[in-house]
C-alpha cells in the first residue's frame, strides 16, 4: 500500500537516461514542498535508466512497468499504484523553475469543480517563447484540430505578457499537467487504444462532459524540450495524430455535431493526404491511410463508448472555437490568438 501524499509528481519515462540526468535534479530540488512526493514510472526502458535512478536519485518512488505501454497505458498503470489527490503528469524532458508547483496546487485547493490545471509552458530553448505543447492552455476548432493561446499551427508567439491571466481552456498539455485524481478516474483515466498523442485532449474532453473545467494558470512557468521521444517529422507521430484526433471526435462530439463534423474532418484528412502524395512524401500519405483504416476498424467499439458515457452537464461548448483554425490561419491570415474570432 502507498503512502498517501497531496500531490504525486509523476514522470513517465522511456529510455529517457539523457533527460533523467539533465532535469530530475531540478524537479526534486523544486519540488520538495510538504505533501508532495515526486514518482518516476519507468515503461520498459532499455537504456541505463533505472541503474540511474536508483543510484543517483535513492529518494524518487520508482515504479517499474513490464514493457512500453505508451503515454495512456503507462500512466494508467503507474497512478493506479499511487495514493494521491492530485497527480502531476510531467514529461522527462521539462525544466521546472521554483514556486512552479504552489500556483497549480493552489488554484485546485480553491477551485472544487476544476479536473485539471496546467502551467504555462515555455520553450526551453527561447524561453522568451511558448512551446508548441501546451503553451498558455489549449484550444480545438469546430473540426477538432489543436491550438493553443500563445502557437496556432506552427506559429510561436513570444511571451510578453499578453496571456497572464488565467482562464478556462479546452484541454491541459500532457507536457505537464495537474489532474484532480478522483476526477480522472471516474471520467476513465486515459483511453489506452490512443498509445500516444491527443489522450490529454480526449481525457480533457471526458472530463468536460461531466460539467468539470480545465484550465490555465500561467502563473506558473515550464520549460520544455519538445519531441523528445518522436520528432515532428515522423511518420508514426502523424498517423497517431491523425488516427486519435478521430477517435477522440467519435467518442466526445455531441448528437448534434457528430455527423456533419466527422464526415468534415475525413475530407479534410484526405485533402492533407493528396497533397502529401503530390509532393511525393508517399511514407506521410500512407500515414494518413493507416490511421483512416485503423479509425474504421475500431468503429464498434467507439459506439460502444458514445452509448456508454455521456453526460447532461457539458461544459466544453463554451470552449470550442465554432469556426475552422485553418481558414482563419491560411485564408484570414490570422496568426495569433488574439486575433481570433470566439
């Protein structure tokens, strides 16, 4: 039996020696507060991960996990070890700055109805800058595609202040982020058929669905790597993106909106892909074909969800941007958050 603490800040790790060595010493230093206990649960890792943990870092709660079970399967079998009121999820690879924990940790104390908050995050490399995952809370487009406040697509917008407040979002980053645990089972944990990528946002997405809230507190400052595990080119990396975002409409669009939105986003996905087979990058446009494939194969058992879990107290229309990101960024020419139309 675990020994109960308020906060458990919890890293999942894959072969990730490099960022252990660079960023765990900060994490412990900046995390030492009463109540909280700091967690590395390790995937099956092949490098030298758990020899270091466990000869440079004796105080870290290690749990060990058989194999690879992906960002969704190895959190949900890692926090179902741990007794704690609100998990920390934080990637290997984040900078964490002191005080970064007491902004979060506070605002949950006071806000019973919030599921999960999450800090700014900063790119560790322009730390002037947002990051792509997550900068200052996140968004979805009525065709469900990602932003966020401070980076639309690949536009990074430079911190000046101008996204301070705090305020309801649409999704916390998986980069880091502070989940009320009790909230985060009964809305399921994670969906282990997502491995990874988007199980934030379809977590996030559940949890809106039980009239719960999520928000940014950019009081609180990280500093993130970014593609740490799989960089931005990778083929895998688009097929999760694309087959998840699908799974994730299925699962959460409400009656109203499912049909015309899914049929939308499927056409969409395969003007993506022609273009990619015009340009020849034939590994991208098989990307998108497998994660169609995939997405009508699993069809059966996203029904079964849709039937199984709704809930009357919705709070995510009033954070979904009810009109397309991509016509406003490539049409509109609007390439910062303040610029858009909600």
């Amino acid at each position: 039996m675990s020994i109960h603490h308020e906060v458990a800040v919890v890293i999942l790790n894959w072969n990730g020696e490099k960022f252990l060595q660079r960023f765990l010493p900060g994490v412990l230093a900046n995390s030492n507060e009463t109540g909280v206990a700091v967690y590395v649960a390790d995937n099956g890792s092949t490098d030298g991960s758990v020899k270091l943990i466990r000869s440079r870092f004796p105080l870290v709660n290690l749990i060990l996990l058989d194999r690879n079970y992906g960002y969704a399967g190895g959190y949900n079998r890692a926090l179902s070890q741990i007794d704690s009121d609100f998990f920390v999820l934080l990637n290997s690879d984040v900078e964490v700055p002191g005080g970064w924990l007491n902004p979060l940790r506070s605002f949950m104390r006071s806000n019973p109805n919030a599921a999960a908050c999450a800090p700014a995050i900063m790119d560790i490399a322009r730390p002037e800058c947002f990051e792509y995952a997550g900068a200052a809370g996140g968004f979805i487009d009525k065709f469900g595609y990602p932003f966020c406040r401070g980076r639309i697509l690949s536009e990074i917008e430079q911190d000046t202040g101008q996204y301070n407040q705090s305020i309801e979002v649409f999704w916390a980053s998986g980069a880091c982020m502070m989940v009320r645990a009790n909230t985060f089972w009964d809305a399921g944990g994670f969906d282990d058929h997502f491995f990874a990528h988007m199980e934030e946002i379809d977590l996030c997405w559940r949890m809106l669905n039980m009239g719960y809230s999520v928000w940014s507190i950019p009081e609180s400052k990280v500093y993130h790597v970014g593609g740490g595990t799989l960089p931005n080119n990778n083929p895998y990396k688009l097929y999760l993106n694309y087959r998840n975002s699908l799974f994730m409409l299925h699962k959460n669009l409400s009656k109203n909106a499912f049909y015309q939105t899914i049929i939308a986003r499927l056409l969409l996905d395969w003007l993506s892909a022609m273009a990619y087979l015009v340009r020849f990058q034939l590994k991208f446009f098989g990307a998108v074909a497998k994660s169609h494939y995939h997405y009508y194969r699993d069809i059966s058992r996203l029904n079964s969800f849709r039937s199984s879990f709704r809930h009357p107290k919705t709070n995510s229309a009033k954070v979904i941007y009810h009109r397309s990101v991509l016509f406003d960024f490539f049409i509109l020419r609007r390439r910062k958050f303040s610029e858009l139309k909600f």
